[in-house]
C-alpha cells in the first residue's frame, strides 16, 4: 500500500512538472567586440573560423570535426564527433542577411538528440560591435522536466557566455584557424 502511495505520488509529481516546465529554453548573450562590423560577422560566418572561438572544443580538444558546403555562405555546416564527451552532431548556417544577421541550426545525435539554433545580431555601438547570440531548443517531455531539475538553462548559459567571449578575443586577436580540418 505504502509503495502504491509513493508510485503515486511520484506520477502526480512529474505530470505537474511536465506541465510547468517550459517546453524551450531561450537564452539571450550579448557581447561587445572592438572590432569592425564585417570582422565579427567573418568570424561567425566561416566555419572554418569556429574552433578558435567554440567552447566545446575548449571542452573537448580532441573533438574530430569537417566543413562541408561552400564555407561562409547558407548550407556550409560543420559536423563533428566528441572524444572525451562523447558527441556527436553538426550545425549548418541557415541564413545570412547582410553583415549583421545570420542563423545556425544545429542537429545533435549524440548523448541525446536536439536540435537547437543560434541567431546572432550585430550592431554597431560605441566605436565596436555589440553581438546579441539568441538560443533557443526544444524541450519536449521528458526533457523539459529533467532539463528543470539538473538546470540546462542555467549551464547554456553559461556556456554562450563563453563562446561569445572567445569569440571576441578570437576577433580582437585577429585569430583565424590556419592547421589542415580534421577528422
């Protein structure tokens, strides 16, 4: 009888977590570069230019990646599969407008599946360039209440915060990846 109460219980528990938990999770990351517009924009553009500014090969130097497409137009994407974490997916650039706006999509296969997307705005402001990076992913049940409780949101963040400010020392460095692609 106990247990039926407390298998209960815990049903009832989840089904209100899965209703309250937020079915995305969006996160806005803003960085200033003292750097010219068109700069900034290369930088995020090419995805050749990803690795000296990605966080997740910070996290995983060993991680194996390729560029396939026409680098720095819509289509180039740039695939990868992580060595110590254990990931594997790619992320394509789905539109450019001008210097100052353009979206990634990413497809991850592994640990987990998801398929989250990077806009990035830039604007020109006070001599240097301000780079707004919105996230957004689905967070479809079971996810979004697991993704509540061990708090994604949270190291997503924490995450784009990082990418945004090895990207901005990759831009004011002048850093652009010269070693062959490997995979």
């Amino acid at each position: 009888m106990i247990i039926s109460i407390a298998l209960g219980a815990v049903l009832i528990a989840g089904v209100i977590l899965s209703l309250v938990a937020p079915k995305k999770i969006s996160v806005q990351s803003i960085s200033f570069v003292n750097a010219p517009k068109q700069q900034v924009f290369d930088q995020i553009r090419f995805m050749k230019n990803f690795p000296s500014w990605s966080p997740f090969l910070r996290q995983d130097p060993e991680q194996k990646f390729t560029i396939s497409g026409n680098d720095g137009q819509v289509g180039a994407t740039f695939s990868w599969v992580g060595v110590r974490e254990k990931s594997k997916g790619s992320q394509k650039v789905v539109y450019l407008h001008g210097n100052d706006n353009l979206t990634i999509a990413c497809n991850i296969t592994e640990p987990f599946q998801s398929n989250p997307v990077f806009t990035y705005t830039l604007k020109e402001k006070d001599g240097g360039i301000e780079v707004i990076q919105e996230f957004e992913a689905p967070m479809p049940f079971p996810s979004n209440v697991f993704g509540m409780l061990f708090g994604v949101k949270e190291r997503m963040a924490s995450t784009n915060k990082q990418g945004l400010e090895l990207l901005k020392e990759a831009v004011e460095k002048g850093e652009k990846v010269t070693s062959e692609i490997q995979y």
